[in-house]
C-alpha cells in the first residue's frame, strides 16, 4: 500500500467587491497531488469502486481507465487499450444495488471521423477489483463523448451516451444529422443482450450534459448544451417519450458545457461556458414560474474552457460555480480553476475566488464528498499539466 500523497494547505486570495453586510465565508483547501504523470485525464468519475462505502476516483486517461483507492489514492489500471484511438469519457455507478459500482467508457476518439469512429464498452469487474476488467464491446454512433448512468422511467438505472456529431456530418459546420442521444438499457438476466433507444436527435455539436430531477417523478432527465443553445430533456408521461424545452437560443456559438445549481427553497440555475471551449461563464435564471429563462454573463476572461460544476461547498444554502480552463495549445498561457459564489438570493452579484492558479490545465472536474465531513471536495485532472488533484474543502 502506498502512503496517502503529500498535503498542502492553500490560504486563498478572494478578489471581489459585494454590497451585502454579511459576505458568504472565504473557501479553504487542502490540496493533494494524487497522480502528476497522466497523460490528458479526458474525464473523471466518483463512485465507490470497491464496496467499502468511500467515493473512489475514476479516470479516463488516453490509453488506460484507472481508479484511485481513497484514502491511500493507490491506482490502479481498470483497463488499457481498448482501441487504437484515444479513450474519450467515463461513467461509474452502483447499478445493481450490491454497493460497488459498474463502469462503461467511451473510447474510439477521433472527432473529425463521423462515420467510423468511436467505440463503447462496458467493463466487468473481477472478483479482485484491483486486476484488470473484461470489456465488453456495446454498439455505438461515431463520435461518442460523454456517457453518464441515469434513472429511466421504470426506475432501471441505464447508460445515456452523447456524441459530438451527428453521423456523417461535416465536423466543422455541425450540420446535417442530428446527434442520436441513446439510452443502453441492461439486461434482466446476467449475459443477455442490452437493448438501446433513441431519446433525442434535433441538435448539433452537443458537447456536454448533465442529468437533473427538476420535477416529482423518479425518472432523470437531462439539461444538454449545444451548438442550437441549452435544453432541458425531460420525460413525458402523457407522450410516454422525452420533450426538450429550450433554455437559451445559438447566440455566440451555443453552449458547450452545462450543470444544474440550486439557488435554495426549489430555485434552480443552470451553469454554463460559452461557447464550446469557450471563454464565458454564464447564468441562465428562472425569475417566475413558467417566465423565460435569463442569461447572465458571469465572466468572461477563460482561456478554453472545459470543466464546470455547481455544488454548496460553502454551506450557506445557495450553490456556487467551480469552473476550470485548460487553454490547449496556448503555451505561457495560464490555467486553473474559480470558485463564483452568489452574493444575494438571485444570482444578481458574485465573488470570483481563484481556487488554483495556473497548476491545473482543467480538462474535467467533479464535486463529491471524498473524506465524509459533510463538505463537497473538488477533484479536477489537468491536461497540459499531467495531475490529478483533490481540493479538500475545509471549513471556513
């Protein structure tokens, strides 16, 4: 077993002007090296890989799927060359109920192939979850780059899978076919064949989503960011099919990252960067029930950026943004990751916090609980800069 990495306490500068009496408390954290030889980290995963009920690290690396052991962060390879071309996303959840999670990733990456290119598998796990895992070939549309585990409308837990483009298109227009959003669906019996459903295809580019429960019924739906603009996907029961309400139009190139965030008593927000590797962080609000959505530029100083998430790191009811920027191919550029916290109840004024200047090239982000105090941690992997970092959120 290797010793926990080194631990570095980081006293963070707030620059930030607010008119309110009492300020949301400064963030803290404890920053630990967990991996500084990776090789792009394209996506990370959270779930508890070994059933001892602490949130592991997952990593979808360019040749290899590894998972990092918490507390120790000991790695291990899940699997490795799976294709010829990059890997490309990851997901990782308990599906089955017996505490430890499934994994499937997408592999196959080469975004400038719409017609051959891409590759999807599950993995199967060993008696022994440190050895490697058998991969199972599932069917897939070209492109494909993000998949996440999501709640269907029978209460099965299935794998969404979202390409970059629609098949055959011309990549650098983003027209002609939509992009076919599918749902895998698992077998009953362990060995049989896994049944796949289109749930939406009207949009183009679709580069990031983020599965959401905005209303009472069990089934996840999803918000998508686009080349059209943001959505919200959710089922209908009435139609027994998914229905796509538009939550901001193409302007300045669509959306190409996007979360949910909470503003507390029921208020939601949605998080976004603007464009695809864009350069702004933007608000898109809610003001009455049934009114349209309002989009708020937040900030726009990003240099590609790529990695977004919304969570109450700070406890004070109301979530904030965590956003990072890798700026690829921008040598002496710097890179790293911002905290927003909301200043008043509706998002009208914001605090900037630089959570990490210019030591983490963001390529993915997540928020989870990793030490069990209660406070989300931040757990980012760095492109340009080769880590894998957690953020341990200390109290203020």
């Amino acid at each position: 077993m290797k010793s926990p990495a080194p631990a570095v306490t980081v006293a963070l500068i707030v620059a930030a002007t607010f008119r309110l009496a009492a300020a949301p408390p400064e963030p803290r954290f404890r920053v630990v090296n967990v991996d500084t030889n990776i090789a792009i980290g394209y996506g990370l995963a959270i779930a508890d890989v070994d059933g001892d009920k602490r949130p592991d690290i997952i990593l979808c690396d360019r040749t290899q799927i590894v998972w990092y052991r918490n507390p120790s962060w000991e790695k291990f390879v899940i699997a490795e060359h799976l294709t010829a071309a990059d890997n490309v996303c990851v997901a990782a959840a308990d599906i089955d109920g017996d505490g430890k999670a499934e994994i499937a990733v997408g592999a196959g990456w080469n975004p400038g192939d719409t017609k051959t290119s891409g590759a999807l598998f599950r993995l199967v796990a060993p008696a022994d979850r440190t050895q490697k895992w058998e991969a199972i070939p599932l069917p897939h549309d070209p492109t494909i780059h993000r998949i996440r585990w999501v709640k269907d409308q029978k209460g099965r837990m299935t794998l969404l899978s979202v390409p970059l483009h629609g098949v055959g298109n011309d990549p650098a227009k983003g027209e002609g076919e939509g992009v076919k959003i599918k749902r895998y669906v698992p077998p009953v019996s362990p060995g049989g064949e896994w049944t796949v459903e289109v749930v939406n295809g009207d949009y183009h580019k679709t580069h990031n989503f983020d599965p959401v429960r905005w209303d009472n019924d069990p089934v996840q739906g999803f918000l998508l960011a686009a080349k059209e603009g943001g959505f919200v996907v959710n089922y209908s029961p009435e139609t027994k099919g998914y229905v796509a309400e538009s939550l901001t139009g193409g302007e300045n190139g669509g959306l190409g990252e996007i979360r949910s965030g909470s503003f507390g008593g029921g208020r939601h927000f949605v998080a976004a960067i603007s464009p695809m590797h864009g350069n702004q962080v933007v608000l898109l609000t809610q003001p009455t029930p049934g009114g349209l959505w309002q989009r708020r530029l937040l900030d726009d100083t990003l240099i590609d950026g790529h990695a977004l998430a919304c969570g109450d790191l700070l406890g004070i009811g109301q979530d904030q943004i965590v956003v990072g920027w890798r700026a690829m191919n921008r040598p002496g550029v710097k890179v790293g990751i911002k905290l927003l916290t909301p200043l008043d109840e509706d998002g009208r004024e914001w605090r900037t916090t630089m959570v990490d200047d210019n030591q983490m090239a963001c390529e993915d982000l997540q928020l989870a609980d990793l030490d069990g105090d209660g406070r989300p941690d931040i757990i980012a992997a760095g492109r340009a800069t080769k880590n894998v970092k957690i953020y341990f959120n200390l109290k203020p």
